[in-house]
C-alpha cells in the first residue's frame, strides 16, 4: 500500500514538471510569434537539471562589417531579422570584423536563478555582453552591458576570474535574450556556457589548479634545463630551457591566468606577452632543431629553419610596430609546414639511432597534433569544443616532458661516451708509460753499446794508420784497400758519435737546430764519400746549382742519403752506372738517383716506405726493411718529400727539399724521429758499410 502511495506521488510530481515544461515551451512560442522583435529567432535553451549547459548550436550570429553597429541597430527590427542560424560555436579564424550573437535562455524550477554565463576563448580581445532585463526589448532600460575582453581591465569586469564571467538573475520560466559583441585583432573563436554557482566554483578550481600545474611543471623543466647548460655547456639544453619558458610566457598571456597574476596591467599587456611567447618560441625551437638535428639537415631545411628564426623574430615585434594582422597568416602558414618538416627530421633521427631519437620522434609527434589541430582552428578550418579548446595546452605539456627525457638521454649516453673516452685516455697513458720506460732503456742500451763500441774502432783505426804508415812504401797495391777501410771504420764512429748525441738529446729534450747548408759542396762531398767506399760503381754526377742552400741537419741527411746510394749500388745490375743529378725547381732542390734494376715490382713503390717492408729483389741481400723507411721520416723532418718510381728497367728516387729562403721552420717535437732512429740496428748503416769493404 505504500508503495503504491509512492508511486502516485511520484507521477503526480513528474505530472507537474511536465506540464511545466510544456507551459514554459508554450510561452516562449506565443512570444515569438507576437514579437517582432523575435523574428528568426531560435528555440531558447532550457536550463532544467544539468548544471552546465554548452549553447553550442543554439546561437545566431550577424555580422558588422562596419564595425559601428549598437545595441540599438541590432535590435532594430529591419537587423533583428538577419540574424542566422549559427551551426556549433563561432569560428571564423582571422578577422576584423565584429560578430553579435544572440541566444536565449529559460529555466525551470530544477536550475537556480542565479547562474553564471562563460564565455571562451579567455585571449578574446573585446567581448561586450547586453542581458535582457525588462520585458520592453526596445528599450535601453531593458538591457545590461556588461564589460569583458582581455583589454578590458579586471577592475571593470563582474568578477576577476581567468574566463570571462557574466552573472546571471533568470526568471522562472520566462525566456531572456542575451546579445553578445566579439571582436578580435587576432583569431575570431567563440563559445558559451551556462553554469550552476556550485558547477562555476567548481569549474574556476579545476581550471586554476590545471593551469597552475601546468605552468609550475614547464617553469621546473625550464628550470632543470638550465642546469644541464651551466652543467655541461651543452647550449642544446639552454636553447631548450628558453624555449619552454616562451612556451610559458605564451600560456600566461592566453589562459587568462595572467589577470589573476596581474589585475592591474594584464589588459595592457597580454597582447604583447601572446606575441613574445609565440614568437620567441618558434624562434627558439628552429634554432633548438638546427642544432639537435645538425647530422639529418639538408640545404633546404636548414635554410627553412633560419627562415623561421626571421618569422619569429618578426612575430615578436607585428604587435609593436602594428602589423600583427599581416603577419599572422605567415606566421600559420610557416608553422604549419614546420610540423612537416619536424617529422622528417626525428624519423630521420630515429632511422640514424640517434641518442633519445625515438622519444624525440614521440615528442614532436604529440606536439605536432596538437598545434597542428590549434592552427588549423585559428584558421577557422577546425570548429571551437570543448573538445580541443585545451588541446595545444595538453601537447606543448607532454611535447616538453618527453623531451626533457629525451634530453635527459642524450645527456646520459653523452656522459657514457665520456667515461668510455676517460677510460681509453688512461689506458692510452698506462701504454704511453710503458712505452716511455722502454724507450728509456733502449736509450741506455743504446749508450752503453755505442760507448763500448768506441774503443774497440780507435784500436782499430790506430791501427789502420800504423799499418798505412809501415805498409805504404813495401806494398803500395794495398793503399786502396787500407783507405776502404779506414773510411768504413769512420763510417762507424760517425754511426756511434751520432747515436751517443741522440741519447743525450732525448733524455735532456733538447731540440737539435738545423744549420744553413750550401747544397753543392755537401752534394759534392757525399759523392766523393760513395765514390771512395764503392769504387767499382760508376757514379755519374750532374748539378746545376751555385749558392742555393738548405736548412738541413746534416748527421740525418747524410744517413738519408747514404741508404739511397747504397740501395742503388746494392740493387743495381753489375757493372750499370748510377745516375745522380741536383738541380733547383722553384723553391725546392731536387735531387734525383736513378740505377737500373730488374728486380723490383711497379706495384711495391709505396710499400717499400713501410716499416720492415723489403722488396721482391732482397732475397740475396742483407737488410731489415729499415731503410727507405728511416729515409722517408728524415726528408719529412726537413719538410720535403721522397718518391720512388718504376720506369721499364730503370728505379728513379726523387727527394724534394725546400730551399732556405722560402721555408719555415717547423715547429714540430723531433723527439719520435729521434725516438725512430735508436729503434734501428747498430749495425744498419755503418755495418752494411763494413760489409762492402
């Protein structure tokens, strides 16, 4: 039984809220259709239990291409009637005209009287409100203006919120018109809701603490960035660091927020700050990409990239110097096609595996869609919901957190790469000590030997005299023969003399200097030298200098020469002759020795400058390899050149030394030379000497 009562309270309730709809619906009609005024107009939007309603669809719209039009003009009969039908919200992109709208509202007893009506975008730069108040339309009397726009100061405005706030007092069930005037020097985007005080009060905490999440989150980034730079030097993370922090400036000066943060100025400067966070952030990220993407640019981006740089400077100063209007479809357009080109660049770094390439490609995909959605609705292409009014908010906030890990990557495997860098530098030392200590021991190996071989050579070249002395007379025959030697024996003391200097120099790191040389007599006097050692070899000898001189150390140039006078006799055919020419080329000497020779390959020419490396024609000769070697990091010493070629029969050197007066000396440590020269054998030069004795 008492559920029975129930049941019939419950319909007889439900009974008279029906029937006060239908009423409510009724009225509104008989005015319509009695009212001139109302001429067009759409359905009013009833306000029954939800406690936020979008008018979205339920707005008509005029447009003022004059933009002088009153509140009197509009609802003048002749204009009330071209009021249109307004499919969704406002969006019309770029323009300078100024829009009424006109929507109207009634409520029923499940929605309070006292409302409050949002309107959105909060970067609208003059929105005027007029709400109906009397019932005589045509009255002024009968209207309230209300005051809103981001150049309106929050003084004026009903309350200081981040939106745009109107109060509303609605009669029950009575229908009440509201016009509403926009007009913006940027985007024209409009949208409108009406709320519950309980849902507005919600809605403001939910905006103010995303809002302020939002803006200590990319300040802290910023932040953190910062210290990457002052950390490594890495300028990538500073460029970065200012980037968010445009991005920051941009969002203050468009959320609305920067009327909480500065009631008293925001209406002037807004405008300004918009124009600097935008502009300085495309400013900013095409100078970021130029330098993270370095590897993967081409010509025509890089050149697309610098081209944006100029944009975005020349956005930073359209609101300034007043062409802001002409400047904002570039400005679109450019970053449109900057999405584009973003792409391809991180697919590229990912395609290279590019250190954080992969959350790099991420980043600027999210960040990507959600401006490109943004621009494409300052176009007035993409319509204004509630869908995708935050959206650029949402991806510039998930584009910096990405790549701050992306960053953070970087600097991660940057890092391991230095490690890896330390460790091989101390192994590299470890090895250059280990080299260091064996050097030092050949060096007194080295000394020693040549110290102890000394005594032995002056026994044998006092000798030599004595037996040159007694002999000369009874047997004059072996004059010859006793020359060879004490030349050969020489030959050795001067191998040992040098050996010993060299030591001394290396352990005191002393440079040896190079001594102004006249080219023909030194010339002259090695010749006799190879001459005297080889007399059964035909030497042919030509020059053609006077005083041309080189700088020269002449203890390495003589033994340079030396091993080319002796490979040429060693490896010539018997009894073919040794053709040695000095001549002068523009600022070099050139000295040429050319002996025929069968045995050597065309192919072996530059190999036999190697370390070690023997020709195919050694097989029956003493060597090491050492040679054409050693003679090729003394002519480099001297800042010449050495050649070998293969001409039919015929092996041709050609050593190339610049002449005194046009060189410069170098400044290069002789140390590895001198380092190179106590690796060789004792028995390399002078030994081979002996040997043909």
């Amino acid at each position: 039984m008492a559920r029975a009562e129930k049941a019939s309270a419950h319909r007889r309730r439900f009974g008279k809220h029906s029937i006060s709809v239908v009423v409510v619906m009724l009225l509104v009609l008989l005015t319509s259709l009695l009212s001139p005024l109302q001429a067009g107009a759409v359905m009013p939007v009833i306000l029954d239990r939800a406690p936020r309603v979008e008018l979205s669809g339920f707005m008509e719209r005029y447009d003022d291409h004059t933009e002088k039009l009153t509140l009197a003009d509009i609802i003048n009969p002749k204009n009330a009637i071209g009021f249109t039908q307004l499919k969704g919200n406002l969006n019309d992109g770029y323009s300078h005209k100024a829009v009424w709208l006109r929507f109207t509202l009634s409520r029923t007893s499940r929605f309070p009287a006292e409302a409050w009506l949002r309107l959105y975008p909060p970067y609208l730069d003059h929105v005027t409100v007029f709400i109906q108040t009397g019932h005589d339309q045509s009255s002024a009397s009968s209207w309230r203006k209300i005051l809103l726009g981001d150049h309106t100061p929050v003084a004026d405005r009903p309350v200081p919120n981040a939106d745009f706030l109107a109060p509303l007092l609605l009669p029950l069930e009575t229908p009440v018109t509201i016009y509403v005037r926009v007009q913006a020097i940027s985007s024209l985007n409009f949208g409108a809701s009406v709320h519950t005080p309980t849902d507005m009060n919600r809605q403001t905490s939910t905006s103010i603490l995303f809002q302020g999440g939002y803006l200590a989150i990319v300040i802290v980034i910023s932040l953190l960035n910062f210290i990457y730079f002052m950390r490594i030097k890495d300028r990538l993370f500073l460029y970065f660091a200012l980037y968010a922090l445009a991005v920051s400036i941009n969002y203050f000066s468009i959320s609305g927020i920067l009327s909480l943060i500065l009631p008293g100025s925001a209406h002037l400067v807004s405008d300004y700050l918009a124009d600097i966070g935008k502009g300085g952030g495309i400013l900013l990220v095409s100078v970021f990409l130029i330098r993270l993407f370095a590897t993967e640019l081409t010509p025509f981006t890089r050149r697309y990239l610098k081209l944006m740089v100029v944009i975005g400077a020349l956005t930073i100063l359209a609101d300034p110097l007043g062409f802001y209007i002409e400047m904002a479809p570039v400005t679109s357009l450019g970053m449109l096609f900057l999405f584009f080109v973003v792409s391809w660049l991180s697919y590229k770094a990912v395609k290279n595996n590019k250190p954080g390439g992969q959350l790099f490609f991420i980043a600027f995909g999210i960040s990507n869609l959600g401006y490109f959605i943004h621009f494409l609705q300052l176009l007035g292409l993409v319509p204004l919901g509630w869908w995708n009014i935050n959206n650029i908010q949402y991806a510039s906030l998930l584009n910096i957190v990405l790549m701050t890990f992306a960053l953070a990557e970087r600097l991660r495997e940057t890092e391991q790469r230095a490690m890896a860098a330390l460790r091989e530098s101390e192994l590299r030392s470890v090895e250059l000590a280990t080299e260091r200590v064996a050097t030092e021991r050949q060096q007194r190996f080295l000394t020693m030997v040549s110290h102890e071989y000394r005594t032995p050579l002056s026994i044998i070249r006092s000798s030599l005299d004595i037996m040159n002395l007694q002999m000369s007379d009874q047997y004059p025959e072996n004059r010859s023969e006793l020359d060879k030697m004490k030349r050969a024996v020489r030959r050795l003391v001067e191998v040992m003399d040098v050996s010993l200097e060299k030591s001394r120099l290396s352990d005191s790191r002393e440079k040896e200097g190079a001594e102004r040389t006249l080219v023909a007599p030194f010339m002259a006097s090695e010749i006799e030298e190879v001459r005297a050692l080889w007399p059964k070899r035909t030497f042919i000898f030509t020059i053609s200098l006077t005083d041309h001189a080189i700088d020269a150390e002449k203890h390495y140039l003589t033994t340079a020469l030396f091993n080319l006078f002796d490979n040429a006799q060693k490896y010539s055919l018997p009894d073919s002759p040794i053709e040695i020419d000095c001549h002068g080329e523009g600022d070099e000497v050139v000295i040429r020795i050319k002996n025929q020779s069968d045995g050597i390959l065309t192919n072996e020419t530059e190999e036999l400058f190697k370390k070690y490396q023997r020709g195919s024609n050694s097989n029956n000769t003493n060597g090491s390899g050492l040679g054409l070697w050693l003679v090729q990091e003394i002519i480099q010493r001297h800042n010449g050149t050495v050649t070998l070629e293969k001409s039919g029969d015929h092996v041709e050197v050609t050593v190339r030394l610049p002449l005194a007066d046009t060189v410069e000396k170098s400044t290069k440590d002789e140390t590895p030379l001198i380092e190179k020269l106590n690796e060789l054998s004792l028995s390399f030069v002078g030994l081979d000497a002996v040997n043909t004795v």
